[in-house]
C-alpha cells in the first residue's frame, strides 16, 4: 500500500509549469501566443469602432456613453461618418448625408440626390451583410437618420451572449494552464483565476446600466481594465515559468493541483 502511494505521489510531482515536458508546454505556448495575437486584434478593433464613436481617437466615457446609450445631439448616421465609417465615403458626400439627416431626411431630396450617395458608398456592406441595415430602403434609411438611443436590447442581448461564451472559454482554459504554476500562494492565485470572469460579467451587465444611465459607462472602463490586468499577469506568468524558470537548473518536485 505504502509503495504504491509513494509511485502514485512521484508520478505525480512534474505537475507544474517547469516541469512540464515539451510537447506539452508546445501545446500550452502555442494556446497562449494566439490568444495573445486574439487580444491585440480585439483591442485594436474596440479603438476603431467603439473608440471612434464621438469622431475622436482613443476609447473615452464618452465613447461608451454613445455606443449604448446614445447621443441626444447626433443621429447614429452622424455618430458613424465622423467615427468608425469615417473613411467609407468622401467629405462632400459625407457632408451631404449630414446635412440631409439634419433637415430631417425628407424623402423628396432622398430621391433626387441622396440615395445616389449611398448606392455609390454604402449598399455594398448594407445590404448584403445580416444584422447591418438596409440602406436601399429609404424606411430604413430613415430609421437610423433618427436613431439617437444607442444600443438595441436585441443587439446588447445578441452581443452579451456572444461576448460571455467565448471569453469564458479563453478565461478557462488560460486559467487552467495558470493552475500549474508555483510559488504562488494559494489564495492569491485563486483571485487571478477568478477575477477575469467576475470583470466578465460586470462588463457586460455595465453596457445594460449605461444603456438606462450614462453614469455606469464607467464600470464598462474599470471592468475592462479589471480583467486584460489579470488575463495578462496570467498570461506572462505562464509562459515565464514554462520556458524561463527551468533554465536555472533546479528540479521542481510539486503537485500543484494537490492540497497540502
């Protein structure tokens, strides 16, 4: 019985990131440099949508106040042409369109000069892509002339889902990978497991709050801070122990997935 505990605890001592062997560490590595990559995009596409949301660069309160609970000053088409759909029709064309949603849309000047405007810039992705608005459709057109409410509850609930499964899923697995490590105390590496999903969360249910109030736009900021803070700590953590720690020579005898 004795010996067989004793195998049982020795096989079980390369649990930990530097003792890990190299495929697996491979395997590890390999997950983590994409999600990496993933994050650095998603960043860069959260700077070209949601950051240009006042026409200016950079994400700013104002940027989510816009974004999902709208502007009582602008229409979302203007919102749009001075930020993240600046560049998809000229300054006289853009000007145009301005002007013309301002007067109201009139469908009279619609169909004498503005629709050209818009067959000549945007049907190409509003009309085809599902979800987008249908800009040969005068209605529609109109709709989003005078949309000034932000975000729908059917796109926050369609974003909201979306957005909690897949980063859950990061969450997870980035976490399981980060269970191996040592020198950690316990507690302190049960927080960065579990903070990014609590951020998570009130991410997405501060883009509802702010929906009904401007004033939670904030804890869309802190909650976003809150998690790429601990994901990345995580994140350089692993990578550092699987491939930098081993190089000291020293041999790492430790079961991290079990309570002493």
């Amino acid at each position: 019985m004795n010996t067989a505990q004793h195998s049982n605890s020795s096989h079980s001592d390369w649990l930990n990131l530097p003792s890990l062997n190299t495929s697996v560490k491979s395997l590890f590595t390999s997950y983590l440099l994409v999600i990496g990559l993933g994050a650095l995009l998603a960043s860069a596409q959260i700077l070209m949508t949601h950051g240009m949301a006042d026409g200016k660069p950079g994400l700013s309160i104002d940027d989510i106040v816009y974004s999902y609970h709208g502007d009582p000053a602008h229409s979302k088409i203007e919102k749009k042409l001075s930020g993240s759909m600046r560049d998809k029709a000229s300054e006289v064309d853009k000007l145009e369109i301005i002007k013309w949603v301002r007067k109201g849309a009139p469908k009279n000047q619609w169909d004498s000069q503005i629709k050209n405007i818009f067959y000549t810039n945007c049907i190409s992705c509003h009309s085809v892509i599902p979800g987008l608005p249908d800009f040969t459709q005068y209605e529609e057109v109109k709709r989003v002339a005078k949309s000034k409410s932000g975000a729908t509850a059917a796109s926050l609930t369609r974003i909201s889902h979306i957005h909690i499964f897949a980063i859950s899923f990061i969450f997870f697995f980035n976490g399981i990978i980060f269970s191996f490590a040592i020198g950690i105390k316990q507690g302190l590496k049960i927080v960065l497991i579990s903070a990014p999903f609590f951020f998570l969360a009130i991410d997405v249910f501060s883009w509802w709050l702010t929906k009904i109030a401007p004033g939670f736009a904030w804890l869309t900021i802190i909650s976003g801070i809150g998690y790429n803070l601990c994901s990345a700590t995580i994140w350089f953590i692993s990578l550092y122990q699987m491939w930098v720690l081993p190089k000291n020579g020293k041999i790492y005898s430790i079961n991290t997935w079990r309570n002493d």
